[in-house]
C-alpha cells in the first residue's frame, strides 16, 4: 500500500466494516482514522459524533467519492478532513496524513509540557523588598529544591540577584512596575518572570519611595520561554491575583504560595506551540 511506501514506521490495520472498526479503536490506541464513506453498506459519516466522543484523541480523515457540499460541510463541522477520491488521492491523502501527523506531534508537545507545568515543584519562587540587607529584604522563598541550579552559595545568589533586578527595574528616582521575563542571574539554566509592585509597607526604607517596593521571582527552566503566552497578557492575570493585598501585613506565605500555584496553573493551560 502507497501509505507504507511514504510512511514505513506507522502502523495500519484495515477493517471491512463498522463494527470491527469499533473493536479495533477501543483495543488499540490508534492516532488515525482514514475513513471511507461507506463502510458495509452504511454511512460511516454518521458515526463520527460518537466517534469524536469516544476517543477524542483521533483524528479523522474521511474519504469519498461523491463530490457532494452538503457532506463536506458535515465533516467540516465534526471537525474532520475531507477527501475526494480520483485520480490526486494518493497526493492529497499523504499531505493530509503528514499534516496530521504534525498535528498530533504538536498536541504531543503540549502534552509534555503541560505535564512538566503541572508539577509545581519545578518553580522556585521569591518574594523581597527594596531593603538594605538580604536578610531583611526577603520575605518569603522556597529555593530549596533547587540549590544544584546555584552556581552560588544562596546568599550569595540573592544579593546577586536582587541587586541584578533592582538596577534593571529603577531609573533614577523611580522603580518600574509591572512583568518581566529575565534572565534568573547565576541559576543555571533558569529564567524568571519577575512582578515588580507597590504596596503599603510602614516599615519602608527606600528614601525614594513613599510605600514599599516588591518584587516576586518565579523561576522556569530556559527551554519553556518559548511557549509562554504574551507578557501582557500574564501581567493582566497577576495583577488580578495581587490585587487581593492592601498592604505588606496582608501577605502571608501559604498567600503568596497559591498565587504562584496559580500563575502555574494559567501557564500551562495557555502554552502556546507552533
């Protein structure tokens, strides 16, 4: 068959009618469907809503030999491709699969990295104040996990970091507000959006601010910037979630914990793969 010949590692089962094409589904995890029209006698076409219910996962590609619009359109609807046959099926048949397999590659991909995503242990996090020592200017941290990431000793890590962040962030007399992505100073192979903010803080030593001036670190492995979505389009979600804070008295760490547990969970239900 021409689909081994352009496709030598897939694998393929034929069935001759609707029952066995069941069968075959819910005992084999299989990617593709290539369906014909009529199987058996019967309109396959009809099938496909109980299809997509029953393995969501396959894609279907239907296939026919009547040009007919109102069929077309039903596959359209479903979600399905659509193919006529003739003398370019075996061209349009290999572009639809090869196309289809990319798809579900991608699918695969965001599969992974959601599931990378999800374990929230994969991101420390940080939350200081402008301060004169790092003692006093952290607030909240768990960095634990990833001390092998440190080329530093941790203090050393965060005087370097917050010095690194500061600099990057004030101009002159004043700081910036808002999110970042930034390179996560000497933590190997990290990164970090960074969510610079002001807040009421009595005990505010900056001379160049009236309140306080904030900043919480989630650091990310390099490799998963490329799927972030838009800035700021993250940046309207935080701000949403550090809204909830009158003042530095306010935040506690389970607080500042579940929101970074959020802005994971945000994360990886938009990750975006091309």
């Amino acid at each position: 068959m021409f689909i081994k010949e352009h496709f030598p590692t897939i694998q393929l089962t034929h069935v001759i009618n609707l029952d066995d094409m069941y069968k075959s589904l819910k005992n084999y995890d299989f990617d593709i469907l290539l369906l014909d029209m009529y199987v058996a006698g019967e309109i396959s076409i009809n099938n496909i809503p109980d299809l997509k219910a029953q393995f969501p996962k396959l894609e279907i590609i239907v296939i026919s030999g009547q040009d007919d619009v109102s069929v077309v359109l039903e596959c359209i609807r479903y979600g399905t491709s659509y193919l006529m046959k003739g003398a370019y099926l075996e061209t349009d048949l290999i572009r639809s699969i090869s196309n289809t397999l990319r798809l579900i590659e991608s699918q695969h991909q965001v599969t992974l990295m959601q599931n990378y995503i999800y374990q929230e242990d994969n991101f420390p996090w940080l939350l200081f104040k402008m301060d004169n020592t790092v003692t006093e200017a952290v607030l909240f941290k768990n960095l634990d996990k990833f001390s092998y990431a440190l080329q530093d000793q941790e203090e050393i890590f965060l005087q370097k970091l917050m010095m690194f962040v500061i600099v990057g962030l004030g101009q002159g007399d004043q700081y910036n507000t808002g999110l970042y992505a930034l390179p996560a100073s000497s933590m190997k192979d990290h990164q970090m959006l960074v969510y610079s903010f002001r807040m009421s803080d009595k005990n505010a030593t900056d001379h160049r601010l009236k309140i306080g001036y904030f900043i919480f670190c989630v650091f990310f492995p390099v490799f998963l910037r490329q799927y972030l979505p838009n800035l700021q389009i993250i940046q309207e979600f935080v701000d949403e979630l550090f809204a909830q804070f009158d003042d530095l008295e306010s935040i506690t760490e389970a607080k500042v914990k579940e929101i970074r547990n959020q802005i994971i969970t945000y994360l990886r239900n938009n990750i975006t793969i091309s």
